[in-house]
C-alpha cells in the first residue's frame, strides 16, 4: 500500500498532468510541485509531450556560432565569475579590431553565421566603441548576424553614454547589433542577486531591459543560471516572470538554464548540481514557459551524455558550436563540440540535426 505522502504527490502530478495534456497554464505551486515530485521519468515523459506538441518535427536544431569575449575588463565583480579582471588589472584585456575581424573571419570559413560578442562592464567602453566595432564587422561580413553584449552590458553602456536605455538600443540596432543574449538573468529574485551580485541590476531592470529591446524590434533569449543560493521557489519565480513578459512582448527567441560552475570563484565552496537536477530543471522549464517555442540545452555545462538524455526531457536545440568560450568554461567546464559532434548526439537521440541561424530559421 502506498504511503500517504506519495498518494499526495501521485495524485497532485496526475492533476497537472491533466492541465498539461488540455493545454492549460500552470501555476506557481503546479511548478513547485514538479520541482519536489521523485519520478524524474515521468516528469521528462509529460514535458517532451509538449515539446513535440511545440514542434512536432522530428529535428533538433544548433547555430554554428562563435563567442568573442572582447574584453574581460569588469568592475561589477560577480561573485560567481571566474572570468572578470577589475579595471587597470595586470590581465585584463581589450581584443584588437584586427583580432576580433580574424576570429569573425574563422567563423565564417566554417560556415557560422551567428557571432556572440559580450565582454564585461569597461568604463574606457562607451557607446561609440561598439557602434563602430559593429560597423566594421557589417562591413566586412555583411551576412554574420550579430548577437550581441548582454542586458547589463548594454544598460552599462547606456549609463555612461548619458542616453537613454531605449536610445542606447536604437543607435546600437542602426550600427548592426541584430539580436541580444538573455545573459545576466542568474535568478529574477532580488533577495538571491543581492547574495551572488549585489552591484548588477535588479530583477526588475533586466526584465524592462528585455521589455524595451522587444519594443525596438531586437529579439532576444532568456536565461537561468540556478544551482547557487536560489530555493526552488525563486526559480519558478524567475520562469513566471519571464513567461509574463513573452506574454507582453513575444520577443524571447528561446530559454537556455545552466548550472552554477563555482570553481574559481568566490563561491567556490557550494557543491555542483547534479545531472539530475538539470534533467529536471529543464523539464519543469518547458512544462511552465508555455509560450516559449525553443528551449536550447548547454551543453558547455552539461555535455554531450547529459545532453543526450535531455532531448528528451523537453530540449529541442542544441544552441552553438561557439568554437571558442571563455566565461563559463573560465570555471572548469570544457564541453565545447564541433558541428560533427553536435549532430552525432542529436542521432544519438533518436532526432535529425538541422543548422539554423539566430532567428531559429532552418538553413539546410
């Protein structure tokens, strides 16, 4: 006879389920209750469900992409960044036109189309470095897509540039920045920024940053960095936040979660989350962000054995090849695939691999 603690939660999931098969919304409790639910399979089984009812092709998708971190110069001093130097720091860096051209140049050889350029917060960086660097990148490659800095970045930008943030998007827009990254969301809680970052913009800035980049026209993609000194109930927080804005604006491309890496940084000392734990978190994501159309794995943070599993539990895509990555992987983590290796895991999951660009369009 079952225990009266899991006829509970038996009985509570076979209810959601239920809203999740007739199309209903769930809420902040229904997310809660995934969260604590113990029958991962299942928990997978209903949320690849609605990932094959979002896109019921058999694909999964991946952007051949690189990342070039254009400075590491950063007086913001994130407690879970292994990667920043504070200004006038013996390593800090700032890559040369010629640098930043070459590694475009690369991409292109291999047949990318997207490159991510975020660097951090650089007082010596005001608007007009990056109106002229995009520029010069249109110039040159015409055709590379750039998706680029990052809400905190750009919200930067526009502070010392003495404009406003909404001018700060139209001028960066008119200079050839095409979309933005939806990095720097960590957790939409204030309570748990204030721990892992206590100098970076709130909860609420990021979210009308991202409202005022989908007003201008720019797409972006949403965030979640968990694993740290979040509770479960702050990470469902964060996934209604962001659906209540793609409700408004439509204008997320994508949600993308990962795992805190705590080495090298100041906090170093909390245990990495589990497989388990992501396999989770990314179920629960697609159950909760109803009006998201992609959710897109990491696997830098996760791998490709990790990843491989996760396409069935509510992924379907893969996000980029980047080539080259220094922030995440700055704190130990090194799964960076080729474009082979990323379609030999989607295989390897059952799905067809299929190139597309920024815009979630299919190329081949």
């Amino acid at each position: 006879m079952l225990d009266p603690a899991v006829r509970t939660e038996r009985a509570q999931f076979e209810r959601i389920a239920e809203k999740v098969l007739a199309g209903e919304r769930l809420s902040f409790e229904d997310g809660v209750a995934l969260f604590r639910y113990p029958n991962l399979t299942e928990l997978g089984a209903l949320a690849h469900y609605v990932r094959m009812r979002k896109n019921p092709h058999p694909y999964v998708t991946y952007v051949i992409g690189r990342i070039i971190n254009y400075t590491n110069v950063c007086w913001v001093r994130c407690r879970f960044c292994a990667f920043y130097r504070p200004p006038n720091h013996s390593e800090g860096y700032l890559l040369s036109d010629e640098q930043i051209l070459q590694k475009i140049d690369e991409l292109v050889r291999q047949g990318g189309v997207e490159v991510l350029i975020q660097g951090g917060l650089n007082p010596k960086l005001k608007i007009d470095y990056f109106e002229r660097l995009f520029r010069l990148i249109k110039q040159h490659y015409p055709q590379v897509i750039i998706h680029g800095l990052s809400p905190t970045e750009i919200m930067y930008i526009a502070h010392i540039s003495r404009l406003s943030v909404r001018e700060a998007l139209l001028r960066l827009k008119e200079a050839g920045l095409n979309s933005v990254p939806g990095a720097g969301g960590e957790i939409l809680v204030d309570r748990v920024r204030q721990q892992i970052a206590p100098f970076k913009d709130t909860a609420q800035e990021w979210l009308d940053f991202m409202r005022e980049a989908h007003r201008v026209g720019l797409r972006t993609s949403a965030s979640m960095m968990y694993g740290h000194v979040e509770t479960i109930e702050d990470r469902v927080e964060h996934l209604i936040r962001l659906r209540e804005v793609q409700d408004e604006t439509g204008g997320f491309t994508a949600f993308i979660c990962w795992n805190f890496q705590p080495e090298g940084t100041e906090l170093h000392y909390i245990p990495k989350a589990t497989a388990v734990d992501y396999l989770r978190t990314v179920a629960v994501a697609r159950l909760m962000l109803d009006n998201f159309d992609h959710l897109q794995a990491s696997i830098l943070t996760q791998g490709p054995k990790v990843i491989s599993v996760a396409l069935r539990y509510g992924l379907d895509d893969m996000g980029s090849t980047m080539i080259e990555e220094n922030v995440v992987s700055a704190q130990g983590s090194k799964f960076i695939l080729s474009a082979a290796e990323i379609e030999r895991v989607i295989r390897s999951a059952g799905f067809i691999p299929k190139r597309r660009n920024t815009r979630y369009e299919i190329l081949d």
